[in-house]
C-alpha cells in the first residue's frame, strides 16, 4: 500500500511540474506573440487607438456639422421658392 501511494504522490508531482511548466511556455508565447503583432502594426501606418478617436470625433462634428448645413440650405431654398411664387409672374417677350 505504500508503495501505491508513493507512486500516486509521484504522479501528482510529474502532474503539478508539467502544469507549471506549460503555465511558463504559454505565458512565453503569448509574450512572444504580442510582441510579433506590435512589431507587425508599427511597421503598418495603423493609428493609435486615441489617433483614431481624435479622428471618430472629427468625423462626428463634420457630419453634425454636415446635416445642420444641409437642413438651413433646405430652408433658404424653401424662402426663395415662398418669395418667387409671390412675385408677379414676368413675360419674357419684347422689351
């Protein structure tokens, strides 16, 4: 009986040093891997994330800006066409 449980306690430490050890190589390959990508996207022209704000934000008030343009030309175009329809309707014959 004792020999069984020597042999289970072993086990349990093959088990707990492989587990360590796997917690260590996926640690290393996940650090290897970050740094592959970060190496990857500063040699790509790809913003930082608050570049990328600074630009959502930017395109935000353009179209803001954008709409609330277009909404005053649609009612200065509305003005013209109430003052044209009040104006006596000119001939365009002999002068």
């Amino acid at each position: 009986m004792s020999s069984d449980k020597r042999i289970f306690d072993d086990l349990a430490r093959l088990a707990g040093g492989a587990v360590d050890a796997l917690g260590a190589v996926r640690q290393e390959v996940e650090s290897r891997a970050k740094g592959q990508v970060e190496s990857m996207l500063s040699r790509m022209d790809v913003p930082t994330r608050e570049e990328f704000e600074v630009a959502r934000t930017m395109a935000q008030h353009a179209r803001t800006s954008s709409e609330d343009l277009a909404a005053r030309v649609a009612e200065l175009e509305a003005r013209l066409a109430a003052l044209e329809a009040r104006l006596p309707q000119q001939q365009t014959g002999g002068e």
